[in-house]
C-alpha cells in the first residue's frame, strides 16, 4: 500500500508540475458559477480550479448529467459524442484550454492526460453501476458515498463536501424527482448519517453510528 500511494503521489506530483509549466504565458479563463463553458471540437479544456457539471438534453426535455470533472481532470468535445453536450460551473472555475494538436505533438502531455482521464472513466463506470440499484435509497447512498471520495473536504467534524449541489442535480445524478431526492436526504439527517452545514454544504459526521454505506 504505502508503494502504490508513492506512485499516486508521484504521479500527481507530475502532473500539477506539468499543469504549471503549461500555465506559464497561457490565458486561462474564468469562468462565474452557473455559467455555460463554451467548448470548440479541437479543444481540451483542463479544470485548474472548481468543479463542472457534465450533461445533456434528453428529447422530451429533461437534463441528463454525465458527471463531475474537478482539478486537473479534462474535458471537451474530442471526448464525446453526444448532442447536445453541455458543460456548466458549478463554482468559479479557471479553466486551461489546450489544442488537440499540441496534444499530439506532447508525449509528456499526452500521457498525463491519459491518467487524468482514468479518473474519468472510473467516475463514470461508477455511476453506471449506481444507477443499476433498484431501490432509489441505495442509489443515493452510493452517489454521496462516491462524492464524498471525490470532492470531500476532510473536517475536525468528519467529511464535508466541497461544492453545494442542489437537490435537482443530486436527483439528475441518479435518475430519480427533486422530491425523492429531499425526502431521502431527510431521512438521512435523521437517521445521522449525514448532516448540513451553515453553508447548506452536505457533511458526513466522523463520529456516525449510522453510516451511509456499509463497509464491506
């Protein structure tokens, strides 16, 4: 274990020193909470602060969200085929956009992104088999339990997450109404597993006899 977390490090290690190289002398861009990111098909935007909301529109309407891309994971066009594909801040976000070809012509790059987009692909692959629980409960208890792991802030208290998500997204992430979503997170509270804090921010109490998942 303590090799495999010097690789992790070591490899993140890498990647925000090759995020800071790029920095260098290159606009980035800022981009206000709740604001549409506008992406281009020869462009991979890479967060270097905040968190951004994936999704898309179905038929009748509805959003569906796609997912959550945090610090020094990347995201655009090139790595989708959906239309419409929508991406959305969910807090202020600095964002480095970088052109497929300089890409190609970057092994270094090339090879970090690859990793970064592992994460990705590991997010996604969860939340697919997230939505394969039939009972909407378990669906939400994994989906805090997989948020907490990706934007969790660690407090004397427990875990907090870091971003305030609404209802209506935590809904949009497991297929279920805003209603359910409210009603569960209820429950939750009740039965301590998870509290809110001053922010609204949902937290985990370290000291919970009722946690959300069990381990296994």
């Amino acid at each position: 274990m303590a090799i495999s977390a010097l690789a992790t490090a070591t490899v993140s290690t890498d990647w925000r020193q090759l995020l800071e190289d790029l920095y260098r002398g290159r606009n980035v861009s800022t981009i206000q909470s709740s604001q549409f990111i506008a992406m281009q098909p020869h462009e991979v935007l890479i967060v270097c602060r905040g968190l951004v909301q994936l999704s898309t529109l179905y038929p009748n309407g509805d959003e569906g969200i796609l997912g959550l891309v945090g610090p020094s994971m990347p995201f655009g066009i090139p790595f989708s085929l959906l239309n419409p594909y929508e991406a959305i801040a969910l807090t202020d976000v600095v964002l480095m956009r970088v052109h497929i070809v300089e890409i190609e012509q970057s092994p270094r790059l090339a090879q970090s992104l690859f990793r970064e987009l592992m994460r990705r692909l590991q997010q996604t692959e969860t939340l697919l088999a997230i939505a394969g629980y039939r009972r909407v409960d378990d669906r939400l208890r994994q989906l805090l339990e997989l948020l907490r792991q990706e934007i969790g802030q660690v407090t004397p208290e427990g875990t907090r997450l870091s971003v305030r998500l609404t209802h209506q997204q935590l809904a949009g992430l497991i297929g279920t109404t805003r209603v359910t979503v409210t009603r569960l997170l209820r429950e939750f509270r009740d039965e301590g597993s998870i509290g809110v804090d001053a922010a609204r921010h949902i937290c985990f109490p370290a000291s919970s006899s009722h946690p959300l998942v069990n381990p296994v």
